[in-house]
C-alpha cells in the first residue's frame, strides 16, 4: 500500500536534514550555519499546504503558553522576521519546519527566475566564504528543482486526499497564528 503524503513528506524531511549533515560534516567550518544563528529567518515565508498541515500538527503538540507565544508573535511581530524565531535565535517549529527552512545555508543548484540561463549555485553568505561554489563537488549541491518538484507532487497528493484545491500556500505567519 502506498504510504499518504504526509508519511513521504517526513521522510523527505529526514533525507534533507540528512544531506545538511553530511555536507556540514564533509565541510566542517567552510559552513557557518549553527544552533542560534538567524540570519535566514529574517523574513516572511509561504509553506505549502502538506507543510502547513504538518506545522498544525506540531503545533497541537506544544503547551498552550507556548502555541499562545507564537501566535501572539505571528500577530505581532515584526514583518521582517519569521514569527517562529524565538529570542534566542532559535525556531519554536524546528522539528516540524518547512523544506525552504531545512535547505538554508546549504549549496543550491537552481535557474535563476523568469530567465534562460544555466543553473547557479548559491549559499548563505557566511557559508564558503570566498569560495567559487561551482568547484564544490556536486555531492554537495542540493538541486533547487528536484526538490520543488517532489515538494510540489505532495502536495498535490495530499490536496486531492483532502479534498482541496491544489497548489495553495499558506503565509507562515497565518499557521502559528491560528489562522491560515
């Protein structure tokens, strides 16, 4: 029997998660990336539908204070910072954060939008400093493309089960909230 998308979306959390490892194990100090370090939460993002199911059920999990914090964070926060970043630079979500969250930092292979262009290769600044990403060994590189197509084949697979329109994202913001 086929496993439901929400079962696939959590092993393709475990396999990114995964993949950070072991490119922060193969490159050591070259990757800034740590326990505190914010710098790509400093922004508002949109999950998928599947993502934002998952957050809600993270979500349910969490103490009342802690759901009441976030959502009064979402609320209010500041526009330019994601509402699950806690004061110490740390996600109140970490376990159940969206893919774009568990990709930050690593090397990304994507076509840069609306253009005809080869692929690019970029990483959080502070990671590879001074560094020409393209020599980085491919083993290395996550595919930007790969990765929005599988995203985007589970979530269309957990629409149709739900019985929802396909394609629909949801602003973080609106989730922690309890709104979106």
């Amino acid at each position: 029997m086929d496993r439901p998308p929400a079962a696939r979306l959590r092993e393709l959390f475990a396999r990114v998660d995964a993949f950070f490892a072991s490119a922060s194990a193969r490159h050591g100090g070259r990757m800034a990336c740590r326990t505190g370090c914010s710098d790509c939460c400093r922004r508002r993002f949109s999950v998928t539908s599947i993502e934002a199911d998952a957050l809600r059920e993270a979500l349910a999990a969490l103490p009342e204070g802690e759901r009441a914090a976030l959502a009064a964070r979402a609320r209010a926060g500041d526009p330019g910072v994601c509402p699950a970043l806690d004061g110490d630079g740390r996600c109140a979500v970490y376990a159940a954060r969206p893919l774009i969250c568990r990709t930050h930092g690593l090397p990304i292979r994507f076509a840069p939008a609306g253009e005809r262009a080869l692929p690019v290769i970029d990483a959080c600044p502070k990671n590879f400093v001074g560094e020409d990403l393209r020599a980085l060994d491919a083993a290395s590189v996550l595919d930007q493309t790969t990765l929005s197509t599988v995203l985007a084949a589970l979530d269309m697979a957990h629409a149709d089960a739900a019985g929802r329109p396909r394609g629909q994202r949801v602003a973080l913001a609106a989730v922690l909230a309890g709104e979106g």
